[in-house]
C-alpha cells in the first residue's frame, strides 16, 4: 500500500519538523530570557550610582555644547507650541518602539526566515553593548534636569508610558546609547529592504528618523545618545549579517587548493 507509507512518511515529516520548531523556539525563549536576566542585574548595579549618573549627564550636555549640537531645549520649546506636535511625538515614543520591534521580528521570522537571524542578531549584539554602556557610563536622562530647559512630555500629558514600564521595571539611568531609536533603525532597514509594498517600505524610510525625532522631544534622550545608539546597531548589523552569513556557510571542508 504505496499511499500508506507515503502518509507515513508525511507524518513523520511533519513531527520532525514540528520537533525542529519548537526547539528554534525554545532557543529564542532562552535567549531572550538571558537578555532580562542581564538588564535586571545591571539596573541593580546603576540603582547604586544615580550621582554619578547626574554628573554623567552634565559631561553630555557639555560635550554637546562643546561640538554645537546641544540643541534639544530649543527645539522642545518650539515643538511646544504646537499640541498636535507633542501628542504625536508622545505616541511615536510610547506605541513606536516595542510594538515596532516585535512585529517586525515576527514578520521577519514567518515572511524572511532567511533575514531573520541577521536582524535578530544585530538586536543582541547591540543590545549587549549598551548593557556594558549602561552599566559603565550610566546617564540620568534630560527630563530628569528642568533646569536646562527640558520637559517631560511623556509624563505631563499621559501616564500610559509609565503604566506599561513602571519605575521599577525600567532603567531610568540609560540614555547612552538609545537603543530606542537604534533597534528602530534596525527595524526600518528591515521594512525598507524586504517589504514587498510601497507602504511597508514607505514606513521602513520614515520610522528612524520619527523616532529620533521622538526621543528628543520627549526629553528622554540626548541628541548624542541617538547619533550612538544609530552607530552602535548598524556596527551591530553587519556583525550580525557576518555571523549569520558563517552559519549558513557552515563549517568549510574540502581538498586544500595545490
């Protein structure tokens, strides 16, 4: 009965492969759970060190003052004049960065299974640097320093940020790098390169710089924390794309060319 073992044969098929995805799974599980384990140990280290993450943050608004970029305070002021501005950028800072994250590893990973790792990898390898960032060079960011001129504007018009990370759960001392906007610009290159529609790369293009856009006029990052957070997850993608390449290579074996 030829039809017989052919469903048989299926049938294992589907097993096996059904085994090989819930170990993928798994791996993810247990990567992504290593992660949190070492972002809870570090904010326990920088929880510590809040004056020095003060003194740290004056030493950026310094060295932005010193290369001409330290502009946050007056673009906040002029953002502030328009409502309709600052409940976009509030919603681009709140609903623009996880969601985004999530969604666009989930895509990549059931539409591009073969970009997937790259783009996985770049998120832990930039992610690892900043926690050794965080850990060594811990900044308080600019809403926590009025005095120069910054608003909270997450806080002030809405407690939903806060509610979906409560103090407690969030580092409040790493505004160096943004991974916020890093991870985004990961993300965006994504979109811009593998969506098979002019609105999917359309949002690809336009997402980055909202965010960027987003964390300075929430007053949750530095203009500086940007430009190194971008730097710190593209050196992070090509590390990834390198690594991701290796492994579908494999190990290379063969004669030695005479």
């Amino acid at each position: 009965m030829d039809w017989v073992t052919s469903a048989e044969a299926r049938a294992t098929q589907l097993r096996a492969a059904t085994r090989v995805r819930r170990i993928a799974i798994a791996q993810e599980v247990a990567l992504i759970t290593s992660g949190i384990v070492l972002y809870f140990l570090v904010r326990g280290l920088i929880e510590s060190r809040v004056p020095l993450a003060f003194r740290n943050a004056d030493q950026v608004i310094e060295f932005e003052r010193w290369a001409g970029i330290f502009v946050e305070p007056r673009l906040q002021s002029a953002a502030a004049e328009h409502n309709w501005l600052v409940d976009t950028m509030n919603y681009v800072y709140i609903y623009g960065h996880w969601p985004v994250v999530v969604t666009t590893l989930g895509w990549l990973l059931l539409r591009h299974r073969g970009e997937y790792r790259r783009f996985r990898n770049a998120i832990l390898i930039s992610g690892a640097i900043g926690l050794v960032i965080f850990a060594l060079f811990p900044v308080a960011p600019p809403r926590f320093l009025p005095e120069f001129g910054f608003i909270d504007t997450v806080t002030e018009r809405t407690s939903a940020y806060r509610w979906l990370q409560p103090a407690a759960f969030v580092n409040q001392f790493a505004a160096i790098p943004s991974l916020h906007f890093g991870w985004n610009l990961v993300m965006g290159i994504a979109w811009a390169g593998l969506a098979g529609s002019v609105a999917g790369r359309l949002f690809g293009l336009l997402m980055p710089p909202l965010m960027l856009a987003a964390i300075v006029l929430t007053a949750n990052h530095y203009l500086l924390d940007g430009l190194i957070g971008g730097a710190i997850a593209l050196a992070a993608l090509w590390a990834g794309t390198l690594l991701a390449q290796r492994r579908r290579r494999g190990p290379v074996t063969g004669v030695e060319p005479r």
